[in-house]
C-alpha cells in the first residue's frame, strides 16, 4: 500500500514538472510570438507604397540631394511637355498651358501670353496642327543656387499633309519651393527664355 503511493507521489511530481516545463514553454513562445509581432509591424509602418498603374511600389526615403539631378530633370521635362505638347483643342491647350504655368514664374506666363497675342494658339486649332516635344539633352549646373539649366528639345508640327520638326533650346534656372499636387517636385522654372527655335533642314 505504502508502495502505491509512492508511486502516485511520484507521478504527481512527474506531472507537476511537465506542467510547469509547458506552462514556461508557453509562456517563452507567446512572448516570442508578441515580440516578432510588434517587430513586423514597427517594420511595415515605416515603409510607404506608391500606387502607379494599378501596382503597388514600395518607396525608399532618401536625402534630396542624393536625387536633386534626377528630379529637376523630370521638372524640366514635364514643363516642356505641358507647355509644348497641343492639339487642336482650345480645352486640352487650356488645361496644358495651366499645368506648364504651376511650375514656373511670371516668365513662362509673359511667353504664353505672347505666343497668345501673336494668334498661335488660335492657327493650331484652326489649322489642325497638333505639337509635339521630345527633350533631347538637358545641362545643369547644381554648384550654384538658383539652379541654371539649358534644354535642347525637338518639337513636331504634324498636320494632315505634313510634319515639320523644329529645334528648341530653352535656358532658365530653378529655385525651391513647396511640393504640392501641381507641383510635386517643389521646383519653380524663373527667368525663363527661349534662345533659339528654328526649322531642321531637311535631309536630302
């Protein structure tokens, strides 16, 4: 009889250590669960994702001078591109000029008014002619502030009979300002002007 319980004493003991072992074993992998839990998303909230095209990109923070080139390149070209880029629509070289004129001066104002004034716009749409641009090169000189630059472009007049390709070469310089969502690289084109603009000889 003494022997039964000893042996249920020791049985006792034998489940009293398994329970207490998987009690700290829990207790061990919850905390470790917990602890990766809040690693991962300490993680994911630091990174952002950009939306283009019905894909999601993630985004890498980085110093805006290490990219400063790159982005006032794109600035450079986006104002081309609104500025130059028309059809034989009074809405489409509305909405153009507007988005060309949010990132620059009064300078780029001054030359749209101009062009106005001399009825270019209005021989656009009453001739059918659409515009086209394509940026050959940009120069940039980032060791002095305001940034200057020089943009050497190729344009097309494509009308229904024919198209007829200028060369464009713009100069200016750019200062910072706030990015917003018409200007989301928060540059502004000052003092710009246009140093030629001539027809392409034709190739024999």
């Amino acid at each position: 009889m003494f022997t039964q319980f000893k042996n249920i004493d020791t049985a006792f003991s034998h489940i009293k250590r398994f329970s207490l072992f998987l009690i700290l074993a829990c207790t061990v992998i919850s905390a470790f669960a917990i602890y990766k839990g809040f690693e991962m998303a300490s993680s994911a909230g630091k990174k952002v994702y950009i939306l283009a095209n019905g894909k999601a990109l993630e985004a890498f923070a980085a110093e805006r001078k290490e990219n400063i080139g790159v982005e006032i390149r794109d600035h450079i070209k986006m104002f081309h591109h609104y500025f130059f880029s028309l059809d034989p629509d009074e809405k489409v070289i509305q909405a153009n000029i507007s988005s060309a004129l949010n990132l620059a001066d009064e300078s780029a104002k001054k030359a749209y008014d101009n062009l106005k004034e001399q009825g270019y716009f209005n021989n656009l749409i009453s001739a059918n002619i659409s515009q086209e641009i394509a940026l050959d090169s940009i120069q940039l000189d980032l060791n002095q502030y305001p940034y200057a630059f020089k943009c050497f472009a190729t344009q097309r007049l494509i009308r229904a009979s024919s198209t007829v390709t200028r060369k464009l070469v713009t100069a200016g310089n750019l200062r910072n300002v706030s990015r917003s969502d018409n200007n989301p690289h928060g540059f502004l084109i000052q003092r710009w002007q246009t140093l030629e603009n001539y027809d392409e000889p034709l190739k024999p």
